[in-house]
C-alpha cells in the first residue's frame, strides 16, 4: 500500500518568507495526492490535490504544490508567508478508486512577525 | 449550506463508560470515515463505510464500533474496552468511484477521561 512521509514535523518562517513543506510518497505507480490544513481545534480543509492533468497544481490561500516523479515529490509551496498561515499541514494518498486516503503525520508551521 | 456535523465538540467520558460521538452529513455522500487524531501521529483510520448497513474495520479499530443505518449518518462508539480514548475524533465523508475525490472533514470531537 502505499504511503506518504512528511519530512520536517515542525517548520518556522518569517513573515513574508518562502514556505516549504514537504512530501514524500512511496509508489511505482502514479499516486492520487491532497494537501490539508488544519487550523486549531477544527476539522481538516483541502487545499489542494494532484490529478495528473498538470504537475504543477495551484490550491487555494496561494499555495501550490509541484508532482516531481524522478524524486516520489510532492511539496507545498508558498512565495510569502502570511500569520494566517500558521496552522498543520497534511499530506495524503489514495492507494485505489475507493479507499480511505493515508494521511501523513503532519508538519505544523509557524509564521514569526 | 452542505457539510459535516460532529456533536458534542468536546466530551468526558468516566473509567468503564461506553460514549457515542455523533456524524451527520448532508452532502449525500455514500463513503463515510472515522479517524483518530493524537499529538504527533497523524490521522489514523477507526472504520470507514462506502454505502449504508456495510462497514469495514480501518487500522484501528480495537475498541471501538460504529453503524451506518442511513446515509447522511455515521456515529461512532468508544467503548471501555479502548484503554486509551483521549484524543481528537475527526468525521468524514466523500463521493465514491473517483480516485481523485477528496475526503470532506467536520470539525472533530475532542474526548477526554475524567
């Protein structure tokens, strides 16, 4: 089955500095991958998800994440962090059409005025 | 507006106590899920069903029990034979048959032991 490792459990950025989480998933076959983040006490939002229509896929708050097949990747990215950013992320993977997603362990940022 | 509904946010639960946590969607989604929540350790599959009256046990699945009588509704009990209940309990649910269709999320019940 596969899975996902999210390298970094913690990740701290200046205000208006570039963001990157990472990701990492374990597949020989071209995965099905989300990005989540979760604000305190509440449930998780979708930010994003990788379709295989494009590599490079635009979420919402600004963010984007790039599939990179030679390196199993799939960072998140933002050019410039915002406070409001400062949540958990999660990436995720579905092994098959329909199954439960897997999540990873989570990277929580925080943003430093 | 569509979405999931977990009740009560936060709930106690005493030594040797059964509790239900409570699941409600009205997003007409077939597939519905159960994940744990602790420090650390990610989202951890409790059950999950993909259409009413069939369930399937997730990796953790001691100790609790869940049923799924109707479609918008999903409850899960945490019975006493879970040792270690206290977390945060997050509630599901997704369209079936897309391998790209994201899973929907309530905004989770937090169960302690008094």
């Amino acid at each position: 089955a596969q899975s996902v490792t999210q390298l970094g459990s913690h990740v701290s950025v200046s205000e208006g500095a570039l963001v990157l989480l990472r990701c990492n998933y374990s597949s020989s076959v071209p995965p099905y991958l989300f990005w989540y983040v979760q604000y305190p006490n509440q449930g998780l939002q979708l930010l994003l998800k990788y379709t295989s229509a494009a590599t490079l896929v635009k979420g919402i708050n600004g963010f984007e994440a790039e599939f990179k097949k030679s390196e199993t990747s799939f960072h998140l990215t933002k050019p410039s962090a915002h406070m409001s950013d400062a949540a958990e992320y999660f990436c995720a993977v579905r092994n098959s059409g329909n199954t439960p997603l897997v999540f990873g362990k989570g990277t929580r940022l925080s943003v430093i005025a | 507006d569509g979405g999931i509904t977990q009740s009560p946010k936060y709930l106690f639960r005493k030594e040797g106590q059964n509790v239900t946590l409570s699941c409600e969607q009205n997003l007409n989604h077939d597939a519905m899920y159960w994940y744990r929540q602790d420090p650390g350790q990610g989202l951890r599959l409790i059950y999950y069903s993909q259409i009413v009256n069939d369930f399937q046990k997730g990796d953790i699945a001691e100790g609790y029990s869940v049923s799924r009588e109707k479609k918008e509704s999903f409850p899960l009990t945490v019975t006493s034979a879970q040792k270690n209940p206290t977390a945060f309990y997050l509630c599901a649910s997704s369209i079936t048959g897309g391998i790209n269709q994201p899973q929907h999320f309530g905004d989770g019940t937090r169960l302690s032991i008094l």
